[in-house]
C-alpha cells in the first residue's frame, strides 16, 4: 500500500468524504484511492487455479469484493474504471481472459451498488497530458504525487485514472 498526504487535486470535505477510485483493469492491475487525506494504491487481488496443464491466473472477485467494501465504507464514492477492450490482435485465450478480468470487477462493482464512471484510455490520457507510451504515465503521476512511491505503471495509471476523475467528474 502507498499512501500520500499531498494531494494535488482538490475535493470538497463533507459529512462522508468523498472518495475516488480510480481503476487500471487487468490481471496485473490496480486500485487508487483518492480521498481529501490522500491517495493510496492497491494491486488488484489475483488468484490462480490449477485448470489442466496450465495455471490460470483470475481477478479474486471475493478479495475485491472485501477491498472495496472495507475501503469504500463511509465515504461517498465514484469509481472511475478504465473502460478498454481486447486488441485485434490478442489471441483468443488472452482477449477471453482480459474480458474474464473486466466482467469479474465489473460484476463486484454492481453488486455493491457503487456509482461508476466508465472512461476510455484515450479520453483521460489525453487530458492529463500522457499518451500510450507507459513512462509518461509514470512521469505524470510522480510529478502530482511526488511524496507517494508507486510500485508499477499500473499502480500510476491507477492513480491517474482517480485523478481525472477528481478533477473532471467529482464535484
């Protein structure tokens, strides 16, 4: 877990905090959450099962479930979920387990009745000024968090994802 007390955009204060959740989806993915207090980033839990030959890796639905239910209580929040798609060019198995990984978060999401914001890469890329190459979303991310350590791109695209949110949706 990283946690942050600069917090570059700003959020009102009320009875129940409001609180971003920013989402970079994926088996290697993560989690931010963006409160008035600070920001701190989260893998996405990820199980492996044994299916054959091969060892399959899976979003834990229930661990997530867990997470968000815990982090999210008491505070009026918008999770903000990257909102991506398979490739042409992915193989049959990656684009079904990509999709496996989205419909796993997404389900968790509705079951626990949080307000989501689905938002494509390129729309909140590009109004914080990043692009698809993967270093400006880190560059991005240490320069509005400078005392937050992120482990990975996707600890960062995560955390940038909960700031566009912030700064474009949360009122």
């Amino acid at each position: 877990m990283k946690t942050s007390s600069s917090v570059t955009p700003t959020m009102k204060n009320t009875t129940n905090p409001k609180m971003a959740v920013g989402i970079d989806p994926g088996i290697n993915g993560s989690m931010a959450f963006l409160t008035p207090t600070g920001i701190e980033v989260v893998r996405l839990p990820v199980r492996s099962e044994k299916r054959s030959a091969r060892t399959m890796r899976f979003i834990d639905a229930a661990k997530l479930h867990e997470i968000l239910s815990v982090r999210c209580a008491g505070h009026d929040v918008t999770v903000f979920h990257e909102n991506v798609f398979s490739m042409p060019d992915d193989t049959p198995m990656t684009a079904f387990s990509f999709g496996n990984s989205k419909g796993r978060i997404d389900a968790v999401l509705e079951v626990l009745g949080l307000k989501v914001v689905p938002i494509p890469p390129a729309t909140w890329k590009s109004r914080l000024g990043v692009t698809s190459d993967k270093k400006t979303s880190r560059r991005k991310c240490e320069a509005l968090y400078p005392s937050t350590r992120f482990a990975s791109v996707d600890d960062c695209e995560a955390a940038l994802i909960a700031t566009y949110g912030v700064l474009f949706h949360v009122a």
